[in-house]
C-alpha cells in the first residue's frame, strides 16, 4: 500500500504539474488537447509511476500484468466482449434511472461536450490515444499497478473498491463517475481471473473506440456531405 500510495501522489502531483505548465496548449478547440493529454498522461504512468517501481523493488513488466493471460485468445477475448456488454447494458439502465428520478446532473454527459470534435490527421490521432494508447496506460496503472499492490495486503473485493474509487475519480465528471466505478469494478474482476492486463486493455479499448466511433462518424458524415 505504501507503493501504491507513493505512485499515485506521484501520478496526481506530475499531471497537476503538466496541466499548470501547458495549461495553454489544453485550450484548443480542435482535438489537439485531448491528443497531447493522452500521451502525456500515459508517459508518467510509465515514466514516473511504473518504471521506477519497477526498479526500486526489482519485479519484472509480469507484475504489472503484462503477460499473456491464463485462457486461449477466443476465451478472454470473449469475456473481453462480455464486459463491455454488461457495461453498456449498466449504463443504459443507469441513464434510464437517473432520467426517470429526475436527477440530470447525474445523466452521462455527451461526449462532444468533453471532446473537442477532432479532424484530419488529429482525428486519426484521437483514435490511436483515446482508443489504444489510453486504455493500454490506464489498465497498466489501475489493474497492473494499484490493483496488483493493494490485493496483497488488503484482499480481493476491498482492493476492487478502492481501485475502482480512484478510477472514478480519476475521471473528474459528476455524470459518469457511477459509470467509471461500474466498469473499473468489472475490469478489475476480468483482471483477476485472466491473471493479464490484456483482456482488459481488450474491453477498454472496444468501449473507447465505440463511444468515439458513435459520437462522431456521424458529425464527420454530416459535414462530409
């Protein structure tokens, strides 16, 4: 728990750091932002966080769930689709409780109202970081690193709990922080069973790209015509 604690003010201190230094390469308008967030956030989790844990008490990338998983490719990829599924079923019948109680400022914003519609090359980019490289970075940091340094010491289902408290509030959005706990709870559960990071990194990714794909091809399309 000391680890954890230690990589994760660093985390918070060096994206706190980042943010105020380049506060004005975070105000365009055009995707831009949102690349540059991304990559450097997945670079102190690998540079600040991980990489000297992983030298201070000498493990190897397996600790951190960086291995193959315990199941043949066509098992964890499925429970990879299964996750998202019971995902986005949780979502929808979240908003749907939420709306009927009245209760808006809990309803999952837009996405466009967070993302700034990409174009071009920086959409093609947008994909890659939001799509691939975030979702690599955050199950590193969450499922390898904080939910692998506490379940030692705390136990299973507590470990989840705490991991998925810091994932939610990573994320720093009234509205989907219900939702972000919900899904860190089922990765972090797919985790456990598949002994990898990777499935994870499987159903992360999908999720992303899903919401990036629904949100804006038919912005893209609509200008295109």
């Amino acid at each position: 728990p000391l680890a954890v604690s230690i990589g994760v003010m660093l985390f918070l201190s060096s994206m706190a750091i980042v943010l105020l230094s380049l506060s004005r390469l975070f105000q365009r308008d055009d995707g831009f932002s949102e690349v540059l967030l991304s990559l450097l956030m997945g670079l102190i989790i690998i540079g600040i966080v991980c990489f000297p844990t992983k030298m201070i008490y000498r493990c190897s990338w397996e600790d951190f769930g960086i291995r193959l998983p315990n199941s043949p490719v066509i098992i964890w990829s499925a429970l990879s689709v299964i996750t998202v599924l019971l995902f986005l079923g949780f979502v929808v019948g979240y908003s749907q409780i939420v709306s009927l109680l009245g209760w808006t400022i809990l309803l999952p914003p837009d996405v466009s109202d967070i993302i700034a519609v990409p174009h071009g090359n920086i959409a093609i980019a947008t994909f890659c970081m939001i799509g691939l490289w975030t979702p690599f970075t955050e199950e590193l940091l969450f499922r390898g690193f904080i939910f692998s340094g506490l379940r030692s010491r705390l136990g299973l289902h507590l470990s989840v709990i705490i991991t998925s408290l810091l994932f939610s509030g990573m994320h720093a959005h009234v509205g989907v922080l219900i939702p972000t706990f919900a899904m860190s709870i089922l990765l972090t559960y797919l985790y456990r069973l598949s002994n990898s990071i990777w499935p994870c990194v499987l159903a992360h990714s999908i999720n992303n790209c899903l919401t990036l794909a629904i949100t804006f091809i038919p912005v893209w399309t609509s200008i295109a015509a």
